[in-house]
C-alpha cells in the first residue's frame, strides 16, 4: 500500500480575473492527477488559489515544484504537509470551489507572520465540510 500525503499551499494568482485560465490550469491537473494516482481541492478567489493536494509524496513533491516553477503562481507557501491514512477527496483527482466566503480565511493565511497549524488545519477541515459545493 502506498503511503499518502496531504499537502495544503496558498499562492497568488497571477493571471488576473480570467477564468478561463482556471478552467486551463484544471483540464490539465485533472488529466495530471488521475494518471499520477493524486486527488485534491483548488481554491480560486478571484485573487489567490489554495489548494489540498493527496497523494504519493515523491509524486507530490515533483507537483510542488512544477507549481513552484508556474508563472500563473506567485508566493507559493506550503502551510501544511502531512502522513494520512486516507483520502478526503477521494472523488476529485482535481475539485474546484470558487466562493467568495472563504476570502477572510484565505487572506489570514497568507499573512506574513502566519504560521499557526491549528488555522491551516480549521481551514482544510472546513474545505472537507463544503464538499458538496465541489465541482
């Protein structure tokens, strides 16, 4: 059995308010993602995309870095990496929330002083509770 990990990063989105590049970035990391064996959630704000990321670790550490080298991504921050057991998204190999209730949130995480686990943690955890508004 393969040994999974949760990864959780916040970055700004350098493509404006087009859509239609998220629309993009998706077709390509749903196809990326169910060949690799990595289920998720992205976040798109109008402003920052967050994003949970499940998978293998070696795998997602080769996504990090393709993210990390993307131009449409800027100040990318991991908050949070971790062991699990099992997967939360486990029906996405890429879901997608764009919803403007987690603004607040978002924007607290990326403060440069944050580094409190138990808020990134809330923050998942309340992504996990939403999942019905997934698409």
């Amino acid at each position: 059995m393969t040994r999974l990990t949760r990864i959780f990063y916040v970055s700004k989105a350098q493509i404006g308010s087009r859509l239609q590049t998220v629309s993009d970035i998706l077709a390509v990391a749903r196809t990326f993602n169910a060949e690799h064996e990595i289920t998720g959630l992205l976040t798109y704000d109008g402003e920052h995309f967050t994003q949970v990321l499940e998978g293998p670790a070696t795998v997602l550490d080769t996504l990090m870095a393709r993210i990390s080298a993307d131009p449409r991504h800027g100040r990318v921050r991991v908050l949070a990496r971790k062991p699990i057991i099992s997967r939360d998204f486990e029906d996405w190999s890429m879901g997608y929330l764009h919803d403007g209730r987690f603004n607040d949130a978002v924007a607290g995480l990326l403060a440069e002083s944050h580094t409190d686990a138990d808020e990134v943690e809330a923050f998942i955890g309340e992504l996990i509770h939403n999942k019905r508004f997934i698409r």
